[in-house]
C-alpha cells in the first residue's frame, strides 16, 4: 500500500460546530461542540455542508467522521436545547437531521465514523449512518437512552438499530436504555472493528491509515462507492428492484478507467495502480 498524503489544515464551517479537513484521498468531518460533541441545529447546519462539500469534491474517496477530544464521539442532541425550543422546532429539526443524515448514507463515497469516547444516544444515531463503525478499545460506551428521558431515539435510531441487529434486539435495547461498552457493540455487530491506541490522536491516525486502503491506488475507489450504493439503496427494496440498480451501476464501472486497470492487471498477472475513475 501507499503511503497516504498527510490533512491539510481543518477548516471550521460557519456555525463553529464542525471541523473540515482533507488529505490523501480523504476528508475528515470532526463534530466540535465540547465537553460532549452535542448537537444542535447549527451543528447539523454545519455537517450538512461538510457532507456535500466532500459528496461533490473529486478527489475525496472516503469519508471519516470523527469527534473532538478524548471522551466523546458525540452524546447526541444538545439537552438543554431541546428544552428551550419550541415543539414545532423540535419536529424541523428533527427533519433536518434526518435528511443530513440521509445525505450522507447515500453519498457515493465510504463513510466510516472514528468512535473515540462515549457515543450514545443521537451520538449513536449518527454513527448508525456511517457504513462502518471503528472505535477505540476501551474508550467508552454506546447505546439509544431516550427512554430514560420519556422520548424514543429520533434521528433515525429505530430504523437504523433494528435494521443492524434485528426487531427484537433492537427494542430490548432502546426499551431498557442501557449503554454497553464496545466488546459487547462488536459483538452485536454495531461496531466492526476496535482498534487499540495511546490518545486519540493515535486512533485518528491509525483509523485514516486504515481507511486509506479503501482509496486510490490501493482499491478502486468508485467501485468502492457504488459497492456501498447497491447496498445502502438495495437493501430496502425487491430483489428483482435490487438486481436491477445492481446491474445499472455495474455498467457503469464497465465504463470505468479503473474496471479496465483491474482486469489489465489481473491478466497480467501484477498489481493493480487504480486511479479512482
């Protein structure tokens, strides 16, 4: 494998809550709003652009979304927010982060979010829309508590979760509210990987390393892309429905400059140098 381009310098968007950066083949989305990395409206603002801003830069192939500091990914919605807003804004907003998140689900591009720290309630929702999830051993717990607060998980974590570990599973966890350490998340397949590291900056790095194999030259990026596509859009439908997208995206990496170095380099007999087109 390559060795990866170093980031750039991280850019806060306008509303201060998301931090932007973009290096070897990547872009790093860090949620900024400490002690915990609460969201908010503005934060939401804020990753909304992060994700189309990366959705539509070329030379983006993965996606990393990652939390500030050592103790939280993200503890969810900002509480205190949710107590001073209107119901009517509660519902928008509601919308809001289901679309952002929605945004970035079907973003043609690899997700993987860099749980470092605790990453419960809508922190785990979030994640949940990430096409995978690596934490840091040891770093802390996750789980959907909003019962404990006489509300059900509302960014998309009833769907998400029991589409992850089945129906019963899901409502056991959400119906009890408990938060559980990132062993029994692997276990239950919410997490799939875990990877040992000194500080958070040591997993950030050892988390872009690894996510670097999915880019160009080591891995055909697009396919990558449309790979995670077929999945994430297929997934809910028919399987005649499924097939079909499957098959539409499929030519077009027939087209792909990328499908002909992988079968030049396959009848060849040498390593393939992809370019990510």
């Amino acid at each position: 494998m390559t060795e990866r381009a170093p980031l750039g310098s991280a850019e806060l968007l306008p509303n201060g809550k998301v931090s932007y950066a973009t290096g070897g083949g990547m872009a790093v989305l860090t949620l900024t709003n400490p002690p915990a990395n609460g969201y908010s409206y503005e934060m939401m603002r804020d990753l909304d652009e992060a994700v189309l801003r990366a959705r539509m830069d070329e030379d983006v192939q993965v996606i990393v979304l990652a939390g500030e500091g050592e103790k939280f990914f993200c503890a969810g919605a900002d509480i205190s927010m949710l107590g001073a807003v209107t119901p009517t804004f509660k519902y928008a907003f509601c919308l809001h982060a289901n679309e952002t998140l929605l945004r970035l689900e079907h973003t043609p591009k690899l997700v993987i979010a860099a749980l470092g720290g605790h990453c419960v309630g809508g922190g785990l929702e979030v994640a949940l829309a990430a096409d995978m999830r690596w934490s840091r051993k040891g770093s802390g717990k996750c789980g959907l508590p909003e019962v404990n607060l006489g509300v059900l998980p509302g960014t998309g974590g009833t769907q998400r979760l029991a589409r992850k570990v089945g129906a019963s599973k899901a409502i056991e966890l959400m119906a009890t509210g408990r938060n559980f350490d990132y062993d029994e998340a692997e276990r239950l397949g919410l997490v799939d990987r875990q990877i040992e590291a000194a500080d958070d900056a040591a997993f950030l790095d050892a988390v872009l390393d690894a996510a670097y194999e999915f880019c160009a030259p080591n891995k055909a990026s697009m396919s990558v892309g449309l790979i995670k596509r077929a999945v994430q859009t297929g997934i809910d439908l028919p399987l005649e429905s499924g097939l079909a997208l499957e098959r539409e995206l499929q030519q077009r990496l027939f087209t792909s400059a990328d499908a002909k170095e992988g079968i030049a380099a396959f009848t060849e007999k040498r390593k393939p140098k992809f370019s990510g087109s």
